[in-house]
C-alpha cells in the first residue's frame, strides 16, 4: 500500500512537474503552432482571390513593376496615399523570384499569421508570466476563430495589422516592467505604420487611458525609471516614425494634390467619434461585429469578461492598461463617423485570448478543472483545426460567369477596343455584378486611366475631363442605360455574361 501510495504521489509529482515547467509549455507551443500552420495553409495557391478588396493588393503588387517605380504605391495607376506599401512590397517580390500571382499575394498574410501567433505567445508570458501553459492555451483559443484563419489566408492586409498590433500589446506590456524596452514599441508602431495603420500608437493611447482612470481608485505601480514626461516623450517619438511614409509621398510630390487618395480619409477621418453615429448606430449590428457570429461569439465573449477580471484575480492592476484598450477600441468603433468594419475587431482577438487562458490558469483551483474549461470552450469554437473548404479560398460565387472565367477575356479584348486616349468608363453602379476595381486595372487597364462609376455619372465626369467625343468602356446592359441616351455609333463587343466593351461617339 505504501509503495502505491508512494507511486501515485509521484506520478501526481511529475504532472506537476510537467505542468509548471515553462520549457514543456514553449515546445508544446511551439509544435502547436507548427502543426496548425502545416494545416491551414496546404491549399494557399489554389483557389482564386475571393475578397473585393483583395484585387486592390493585386493593382498595387503589380504597380511597381508596371511603373517601373518602388517608392510609391499604385492604385487605378495613380500614386495614393490610400495604404502604405509594406505587404506590397513583400508580395511583389515574390512575384519577382517566381511565384504564381495568387500565392504570393496571400504569403504575406500567411507570414504575418505565424508572426501573430508567436506574438500572442509571447504576450502571454508577458501578462502571464507566472502561467507558462497560458501560452498553449492562448494559441489555442485564437486558433479557434474561423475569422482568423480565413483573414491569414486571404491576400487582405488585416494578417499584418494583427502581427503587429499583438506585438505592439507585447511590447507594450514588456516595456511597462521594463522601461528600457520601449524602443520595440515604437519599432512595432514604425512597422504598423507601413502595413496598414500605426495601431499600436492608438492603443498606447488607450491603455495610458486606462491606467489613468484606474489610477483614481485603486493602486497603479509605475515601474523605476518610468515617469509622466517620459510617457508623453514615447507617444511623441511613436507618433514621428508611425507617419513616415505619408510624410515622405507628401515631400516627394509636393503635396497631397498630386495624390490619389488621403491618410486622413483612411484613418482618421473614418475613426473621428461622432455622437450623431453612435445614436443613428444599431446596437445589435455592433454587437454582432464585436462578439462575431456563431461559435465564435461565446469564445468571444468570454475573453471579454476576462479582460476585466484579470487584473482582479491575479491583483496587478497595471493589467487595467488591457481594459482601456479594449473598452476605448469598442467605443471608437461605436462611435466611428465613417465606414467600419468586422474584420478591424481581428486585432484584438488576441489580447482576449491572453485575458482568457491567463484567467483560466490564474484560477485557484486544480488544474483538471483549468483543462476541462480550456477544452470546453475550444470544442464550442468548433476547435483549432478549420475545413481547407472553410477557408474562402475560392473565388466568389456571386458573379456569373465567375470572375476566374471573365477577368482573364479582358486583357486580349482590350487591345482592340480603343486607343489609349479615349477615356474608359467602367459601370459600377450593380454591386451585384460591379467588378473590382483592383481587377480592372490588372486585367483591363494595367497602364491607363479609367473611370469607375458607381453612381451613374462616369459619362458626364469622362467628358469634363476630355476634350474628346469618343467613349469606350465596360458595362452591363442593365448599366448601360444610363449612358446610351448620351452616345450614337455605339459598337458592343460581347465579353462573357451581362458584360460587353463598347465605343460611341457624343451626341
């Protein structure tokens, strides 16, 4: 009996063992990652480009070589300050070293991806430290989001905006214990800043927010060396290197008039709060772009709450630094004045996954009960492995012909359409059968300008413009109506489907 006893004590010793060890825990991660990766991204050249937004990274990849110019990014074959040029970059040259169009356009987000899931590591042992297993969880859990893996392989700049901003999280965590380390915030936010936007700066913002509220009622430690004018000399200098780019096209040009496009309607201009948007906002619509559909909204949720309780539980209320990023990032999106969208609340999935598995291993109970929660909540989010046929691989079943069968008619087509001078219009007015406008400068209009009408005026805006009479462009019969009052001489040539060129003349 003793003897059992004994070995029983001692197998319970080594799981304990097992499960305090952080070195178990970084290679049991590690593997995780790796396994999941060698999963979802096995089918991440076939397919074709799903996303309307998806053809503007084509457009603007392809934009370098055409122009002959790596300094500026390209959108309707004009320079734009719309979005700076990182993953541009990344995917034109892997267009330059060979690779088919579609993957190269979707391996920076895969690469960004598995960036953004050491990172959410990484911040668990910040925020966790103490829980070496929160970094298993925490991958686990992000794993868990369909969202997720659909973004990371889609050819969409959101992959990066993740990496990034879950690096800045880390940085921003690691630096708060350890003020000598700020410079790799202000490197996440220069980064940020030539993805997509600098939101590790708006964060800082947020949860320097936070801390000062909370500041007010309970016990907030500054660590040494870290003071008030040395927090406002860090959002300066993040500030200074998250707009570089922009700053930099504006010198080059010489102002914003020979741009297409503007930062400030980009971001600013869209996240500016607004009180009219918060009351005309419907509250079950945000809801649901917060908390996501389905499955993912209970995982959702539940990271939510743990954001708030975590700094509670393990009583070090510098965590509150997490809820003000939350909590002002959900306010900004409520209160945004312009367009926003689901896929933005990607970025802080996960800094709730960190709250949630942190929470979990932070509870004082054993730890069987701490797996079987963690388990749970993975088998509701319909777990960590998604269907390559989940994925939104494939190209968009709304158009018909599908686009993989009409985009390339284009090119061929177009040689015989008309000269160059001849101003374009394309019909964009049907969103059910409008064709993205990054495809049409890839497929249809690679060096030239074109119109892009969504309101049903391209003709009188083309005429403005030109001291022509001749007209060309791509239209639908339907679409087509509003122009042919205005034209004679009209010559179609049938494409696939609704769509045809035409050229005529001005009556």
């Amino acid at each position: 009996m003793q003897t059992q006893k004994a070995d029983a004590n001692g197998g319970a010793g080594n799981a304990g063992h097992f499960l305090a060890s952080p070195h178990a825990a970084l290679v049991a991660t590690a593997c995780l990652i790796l396994v999941l990766f060698a999963w979802h991204m096995q089918s991440l050249g076939q397919g074709g480009l799903s996303q309307f937004d998806e053809y503007y990274t084509y457009e603007r990849s392809i934009g370098f070589a055409l122009h002959n110019d790596w300094w500026s990014v390209y959108s309707s074959n004009a320079p734009t300050l719309k979005k700076p040029p990182l993953q541009y970059w990344m995917s034109a040259a892997f267009m330059q070293m060979g690779l088919s169009d579609l993957l190269a356009l979707r391996l920076p987000s895969a690469i960004f991806g598995f960036g953004a899931f050491i990172a959410t590591a990484m911040l668990a042992h910040a925020i966790v430290p103490q829980k070496p297993w929160a970094m298993f969880a925490s991958v686990l859990f992000l794993a868990s989001f369909l969202s997720i893996w659909q973004s990371l392989t889609s050819a969409m700049l959101d992959g990066g905006a993740i990496f990034f901003t879950t690096f800045g999280f880390w940085a921003f965590f690691k630096a708060w214990q350890a003020p000598k380390l700020w410079f790799l915030f202000i490197a996440a936010t220069f980064l940020a800043g030539l993805q997509k936007g600098p939101t590790p700066l708006g964060f800082f913002v947020f949860g320097v927010l936070g801390l000062a509220l909370t500041a007010m009622i309970l016990p907030v430690k500054m660590p040494d060396g870290l003071s008030k004018k040395k927090l406002f000399a860090i959002f300066w200098i993040a500030f200074s290197v998250a707009f570089v780019w922009q700053f930099f096209q504006l010198a080059r040009y010489g102002g914003p008039e020979a741009l297409s496009g503007n930062f400030e309607g980009e971001m600013i201009g869209r996240f500016t709060p607004s009180l009219a948007a918060a009351t005309d906002s419907d509250l079950i619509s945000f809801a649901r772009m917060m908390l996501g559909q389905g499955s993912e909204a209970i995982l959702r949720g539940a990271g939510l709450l743990a954001v708030v309780a975590l700094p509670f539980l393990t009583r070090r209320y510098e965590l509150m630094a997490a809820v003000g990023m939350v909590a002002f990032f959900a306010l900004i999106m409520w209160m945004a004045s312009g367009n926003v969208y689901a896929r933005y609340v990607l970025v802080i999935l996960p800094l709730l996954c960190v709250c949630l598995a942190g929470t979990i291993a932070s509870l004082p109970v054993q730890p069987i009960p701490k797996i079987a929660v963690t388990a749970l909540f993975v088998v509701v989010s319909q777990g960590p492995i998604k269907p390559i046929e989940r994925l939104g691989l494939a190209a968009p079943a709304r158009f018909d012909p599908p686009l993989s069968v009409l985009l390339p008619q284009l090119p061929p087509l177009m040689s015989t359409v008309g000269a160059e001078e001849t101003p374009m219009v394309i019909c964009a007015q049907n969103r059910e059968t409008r064709i993205p406008r990054g495809a049409i400068t890839v497929y249809a209009a690679p060096r030239r300008d074109f119109h892009y009408d969504r309101d049903g005026d391209g003709l009188h805006r083309a005429q403005r413009q030109s001291d022509q009479n001749q007209m060309q462009g791509l239209c639908t019969e339907v679409e087509f109506t509003d122009y042919s009052p205005d034209l004679r001489d009209v010559i179609k040539t049938p494409i696939a489907g609704p769509y045809f060129f035409w050229r005529g003349t001005l009556k």
